[in-house]
C-alpha cells in the first residue's frame, strides 16, 4: 500500500489514459506498474526530481530539469491525448490513487521502455539514461523499473 494522494475526477482520467498510452500491451498488471510509478512520484516529494509534484497532473507533466522535454512518451508523442479509458481503465486510476500500487512496483520512481514501438525489449541499462541517481531494478515485458541509489530521497524509501 501507498498513500492515498488526493485527486480530482480529471486526474483520474489523465491517469488511466497515461496507463493507457504507455502500456496497453502489457495487460493490466503492466499498466499499473506504470501507474503506480507516477502515483510514487507524487508520494517521494523530494529533491531534486519529485520535489513540489502535487498531484497526479504535475507528474504527468513533469519535464526533465533544465530541458523542457517531458518525462513520459505518451506526453511528448501526443498518444496521451488519443486514449479514451474505459469504467475498468478508470477504477484501475482510482484504486492506486487510493493507495492500492502494484506490489511490484511499489518502490520504484522511474521506468522507461528502451525500444518503443518494438515487438521486444532491448536490454535494460544498469541505470536510466538521463537519471544518474537510479538503479535497474527489474524488467517486465517492454519496460525497465527503477530504483533510486542509496541516500537518494530518505523522503520515500523509509
């Protein structure tokens, strides 16, 4: 379990077409590994990656510091704004707004697909390009999840 983080019927829905964009294909336990890594974000609230994200929309939005490219595909490509979730796509949203994240990837603050559009996985680094401060924790289907290093954000990983 994670903390409930208050949110909006909009968040909601941005999060479930987020879920969506990113990991249809990997069935409903991969959409919400990627949902709980966003609901995590918005729980770590620390320095310097997380600090300040409010709600779920900040998160989706985030860019990366210093460049003004967001942090999630979907965001960039525009496949976040072509999904259209259904009653099941949003009650996913909503239970890991609740608090109730994917076992799995309940500790994990970053993940990227290393080979998008591709019917495989390309081996996952040892840290995420472009996040020093990460390690690989595991893959599932067309994604790798990360961890932070230790020392990083005491905020989250107590």
């Amino acid at each position: 379990m994670g903390r409930r983080i208050k949110h909006t019927s909009r968040d909601v829905e941005e999060l479930a077409r987020l879920m969506l964009a990113e990991a249809i294909g990997e069935g409903v336990q991969g959409m919400n590994m990627v949902g709980s890594v966003v609901a995590n974000r918005v729980e770590a609230d620390c320095a310097p990656d997380f600090k300040g994200l409010r709600n779920i929309r900040h998160a989706i939005y985030q860019t990366i510091p210093g460049t003004n490219i967001p942090h999630f595909e979907p965001v960039l490509n525009g496949t976040l704004y072509t999904q259209r979730p259904t009653e099941a796509d949003l009650q996913r949203a909503r239970n890991l707004l609740q608090g109730d994240r994917e076992p799995r990837a309940r500790m994990n603050l970053w993940f990227f697909n290393p080979s998008p559009g591709k019917k495989y996985r390309a081996p996952c680094t040892e840290t995420m390009p472009r996040s020093p401060s990460t390690k690989f924790d595991f893959a599932y289907r067309n994604h790798c999840f990360y961890v932070a290093v230790p020392g990083y954000c005491p905020e989250f990983y107590r």
